[in-house]
C-alpha cells in the first residue's frame, strides 16, 4: 500500500530518503495547521459552559477529589461522583493545574442552579432551552473565578494532549512515507480538523488521552520500523504505552516484535518492563476492588448492563452512531455537536473514495516491490512482510483493527457505550490511511490542490461546529444596535422594576394551525433578580383566549434574570407553535411578562402598552390565525 503516487513518492521499501527540498515551508505549514487547531480548541473551551459537555462533571470531581482527599476514588454508581474507574494521569495533570485556584463548596458536588425550562432533545425545536444549568454568571465570564476558573484551566490539559497527538501524527506521516510532504500535511489535518477531536480538547474529559498514546505509539512503532529498533527504542514505546494508560488506558493493539529471533525475548522485556512499572499498578488495584483488571466493570454497573438477548439488536444503527461521533456526534449531554445528516452523508463519501484508493495502492505495490511471492513461497511472503515499507502499514491496519473491535465489545456490553471517541487510539492511523487513500486518486498536477480541498472540508467542518453549533447555542443574546431597536415597532413598558420593553418584531402577519410564528422583543435591563423569573409568551385572542404559548428563561436559557447586566439592552427571538387544531381568530395579539416560577407571581406591568393591572403583561402586535 506504500506505492509511488505521484510526484516525490520513493519506492516502498527505501531506509535512506533525501532531504525534501521543501520541508521546512511543509513545516510553516503545519505549524499553521498546529496553530489552528490549538486556537479552535480554545474557542470549544471558551464557548462551552461548564458541565454541559459529556461526562464532565464526573471528570471534574475526579480532580476535585485527588485535591481535596489526596488519594483516588472508588466507582460508585451513582453518577454524578467521580469517574474513578478511569486510570488517574489525566486527572493528576488536572489537579496540578489548577490546584491553586479557590473554589468554594463541597469538592464531591458541582456548583451549579439546574435550568428548570431544560428540555433539549436532537430534531426537536420546540425544546430549546439547550443548557442543563444556569450560565453566565460573573464567574463564569472572562477572566473566570473559582470552579470556572479551575474547569478550563483542566481543559487546557485536554488541548495540550490533543496538540501533541497532531504532531505525533505529522512524526507518523513523515516515517511513513518520508519524501511525501503532502501525505504529512493531510494526516496531520485530519487529526487536528477532526470536530470530534476539537469537541473533546475544549471540555474536561479524559479522552484526548486515548487520543494521544495511540499517536505516540504509532509514531515511535513506524519510527523504529523505519529505521531500525535498539532496546531502547522498544523501551522507548513501552514508556509512551505506560503513560497512555496512565492517561487513558488504549483499546489498541501493540507492534510487532523485531524480526531478528535473538533479540524477540530482550525486544519483550524492553516493550513491556515500562507499562508494567508505570501503570501495572493500577490495573491489580482495578481487581483488587472492582474484580476485573480495566476497572469496565465498575462503569457498566454505573451505565447498566446490556442484556443478552439484546447482543446485536440494531446492530447497525449502532454502528452507524460510532460512525457519526468519529466525524463528531456525541450520545451522552446537550452538548453534542451533532450535525445534519447530509454532512454525514458527504463525510462517508469522501471516506469511501479515500479507501478506494488506499485498495488501488495495495494492487498496485508489486510495481514498486517486485512481483508478489508465488503461492508456498514462505521464504518470499517473510521477506515481503519485512519490508518496512510493509509493516509500516500492517501496523496501522492492526491498530484500526484492534481498536474498532474493542468499540463493539464495550458497546454490546454497555448500552451507552457505542461513541465514536472510543476509536481515538485509531486516529492516527485512520488518518494517514484515509490521507494516503485520497491522494492516490490524483496527478501530480491536481495532489495539492486535491490535499488542500479536503484540508479545508475538515477546517470547515469543526469551524461551522463551533461557530454555528456550540457559540450560538450558548451564548447570551446579543445586544441590538439603535438603528436596529429604530427599525422595530416601539412599545412602552416596564415590567417591575426588572426591565424595560423597549420594542418588537413580528416575522409574519398570519400563522395557521401547525405552524410557528417569531416574536423578538428588545428588553433593556434594570436589575438582577435574586431568583430566576419565567418569560411568558402568549398567541391570544380575546374570544378564544390563549391560541399558543411559551414559557421559557431570557436567551434561551442562557441569559437568566439572575445573570442580568443592568443597563444593559438586549434582543430575544421567542418561538411559538401552533398546535394542528388552533382555533382562527382575525385580531390576536402576543401577550408578554414575567413570573416567579415558583410562586407563580407576575411582575406587574406599567407604561402605554400595558394589560390591566389584573393581568400584568405587555400586550402588542396583531396576527391572524387563519383556519
């Protein structure tokens, strides 16, 4: 699978390889690439309020626990406790970091006020108040204080794993095909444009150290199969194994010991002497409490037990789900970057193009290594195999292989289990085949900008999923400028003495049964409240009263009366759907105001375009309800 393709391809099998004349702008490039991805990370990190992402709560009170208790924890199964089933390197890492900051509260819960109008669910756009919790808060805005503050100095640990495995993939790339510039550019970029790997390098989860060890691992296994392995560079990838499962244990399988049969007993010894210092300790502690050596057993009791009998059910809509998160789609938290279907759709295509033409360099390697041994030739099919050239690409087929073959047993064991970012150890190895698979099909003349174009697919991917996925999602509503509240319809009325309602947008005239009608309102704030107040929208007729109604918190569920900025103006877009049998009704207005959720008192409501005193609401507008 190593043939030339293209220009500067050296035949399969070449130790020695001159310097490219180019590299060090192929190295500007990737530092871009590098740059880039360290900056987008940083932008899901900041966008994405604490706790809303998978797991992270879990995540967080295992640091929070080591700091606090200085010791590890015990699997429960209670779920919102510590992840203590996973191996402690990320989290020690965590807690180094962040151990500084002051953090009022229990350290074995999180602080957080529930959002009571939470209601998300994938494809349902009536419910969307897309934060489990209350955000915004001044902790919880730059420059950040307390657990704000120590959540995304964690993920900074998660970023920083996530760049060292896009360099361990640019080291790979280059071993695997030394004189192939492009090859190191597109593997590299489709590690770091990756919005699953982006996803998981901006919240507080473990799992960019999967994402890192499998790199690292491959990186040093090409690195010595290239050029050639001493003890130590077996010792060598025996310590990047033993910090992997440190870090996050791999669900990959190992390399393939050196050819030459007097060294395969002191190569065993020089790969597995590492891990079994550094980490073979915590896998006899993972028996010694939870009865099996990787500490699953523990979480498939927190997560529950798949039962026989429904072992390969939906088997591929299963495996469509690990399929969706490896681009990016994650089962478990609001916070999922799940995108249309179509772009699925393109991502597989592309996936398939791609292994096509990994299989066309595969038929065509006996043009670069000589014709294919003759059947019972042992001797030829050894020498083959040896090549490095070869093992290069048996090694990542292995790791793809292993790792997704470890995703389906977890997942036919644990129900919620199936998640594309279980195939982390495999992305380094997906990418470069899927890079090399690309390129072949393409001249010389069209490599570039080939490479490039799908480059930019993937930048475009993970920058849609932060800029129109997780930012307008979470942040609060913006502030409308005085030319934009001029061009609205005035309104004058004060609702308490919490705000001001200043004016409002109507998107349509008429609205019929099953459909949605828009109403954005501009509110100007006068006070934070002690306790979060309900907006009430209503469709309202006098002779059929109520036709439609909203109740939800300010931005969504983003921008809470508690939250609020006094002085401050902003602009809210509220929903209101029409159920299929609304009754007509030629003149209704939109009725608007505030109440306790708790007591269920209104705020009562004065100015111009005020209710009755009796109903404390802000009336407006006229839209027919036609039948």
């Amino acid at each position: 699978m190593s043939a030339a393709v293209g220009s500067g391809q050296a035949p399969a099998g070449t130790l020695a390889q001159a310097a490219p004349r180019h590299t060090r702008r192929t190295h500007l490039i990737f530092g871009g690439i590098l740059l880039v991805h360290v900056l987008l990370g940083l932008g899901v990190g900041l966008n994405s309020p604490p706790f809303e992402s998978t797991d992270e709560p879990g995540h967080y009170l295992f640091v929070r626990y080591l700091q606090a208790y200085h010791r590890l924890p015990v699997q429960t199964k209670e779920f919102f406790a510590p992840r203590a089933h996973h191996p402690p390197g990320y989290y020690l890492l965590g807690a180094l970091i962040s151990g500084w900051v002051s953090i009022p509260g229990s350290p074995d819960a999180i602080q957080t006020q529930p959002n009571p109008k939470f209601g998300f669910r994938v494809a349902d756009p009536g419910n969307d108040n897309k934060a489990v919790y209350l955000h915004n808060g001044p902790d919880e805005r730059f420059p950040f204080q307390g657990q704000a503050l120590a959540i995304h100095l964690i993920r900074l640990v998660s970023l920083a794993l996530s760049a060292i495995a896009v360099v361990a993939t640019y080291g790979a790339a280059r071993e695997l095909r030394p004189t192939d510039e492009l090859f190191w550019l597109v593997a590299a970029a489709l590690v770091a444009f990756n919005p699953m790997v982006l996803y998981m390098s901006g919240v507080v989860s473990n799992d960019t150290g999967a994402l890192v060890g499998g790199a690292l691992a491959i990186y040093l296994v090409c690195r010595g199969l290239r050029r050639g392995f001493s003890l130590r560079g077996w010792a060598g990838v025996g310590v990047a194994l033993g910090l992997a499962l440190l870090i996050d244990a791999l669900r990959a399988g190992g390399p393939r010991l050196a050819n030459a049969v007097r060294r395969f007993v002191a190569s065993g010894v020089a790969l597995g002497v590492p891990p079994a210092l550094l980490a073979g300790w915590w896998f006899v502690r993972n028996h010694l409490i939870y009865g099996d050596f990787t500490g699953n057993a523990a979480m498939i009791i927190m997560s529950g037990r798949t039962p026989r009998s429904q072992y390969f059910v939906d088997l591929s809509g299963k495996i469509s789900w690990v399929l969706k998160g490896i681009l990016g789609c994650a089962p478990l938290g609001p916070l999922s970057l799940c995108f249309a279907t179509p772009v699925y759709w393109v991502a597989a295509l592309l996936a398939l193009v791609a292994l096509a033409g990994a299989l066309m360099l595969l038929r065509s390697a006996p043009a670069s290594l000589g014709a294919w041994p003759a059947r019972g030739d042992w001797g030829g099919w050894a020498r083959l195999l040896a090549l490095p050239a070869v093992g290069l690409w048996l090694v990542l087929l292995a790791n793809i292989a292993a790792t997704a073959a470890a995703t389906f047993a977890i997942g036919e064991t644990c129900p919620s289990c199936w998640a594309g970012r279980y195939m982390f150890p495999a992305f380094t190895s997906l990418a470069m085949l899927l890079a090399a698979g690309w390129l072949a099909w393409f001249p010389r003349r069209w490599r570039s900008w080939a490479g490039a174009g799908l480059m930019l697919l993937s930048l475009a991917a993970s920058a849609y999923g932060l800029f129109g996925l997780i930012i307008p999602r979470y942040n609060i509503p913006p502030s409308p400028s005085a030319g934009e509240i001029s061009r609205a319809a005035p309104l004058d009325a004060q609702v308490g003495d919490v705000a001001r309602v200043l004016a409002y947008r109507i998107d349509s005239a008429s609205v019929k049964p099953g459909g949605v009608l828009a109403v954005t309102v501009y509110w100007q704030v006068l006070a934070r409240t002690a306790q979060p107040y309900t907006v009430f929208i209503h469709i309202f007729s006098p002779d059929t009263g109520s036709i439609a109604q909203r109740d939800t918190y300010p931005g969504l569920g983003n921008y809470a009366t508690t939250v609020w900025d006094p002085g401050r103006t902003f602009v809210d877009t509220y929903r209101l759907y029409l159920p299929p049998g609304a009754p007509a009704a030629a003149n209704a207005m939109i009725l608007l105001g505030l109440y306790d959720g708790t007591s269920g008192q209104r705020l009562p409501v004065t100015g111009k375009d005020a209710g009755p005193a009796a109903d404390a609401w802000v009336q407006f507008g006229q839209v027919a309800v036609q039948p």
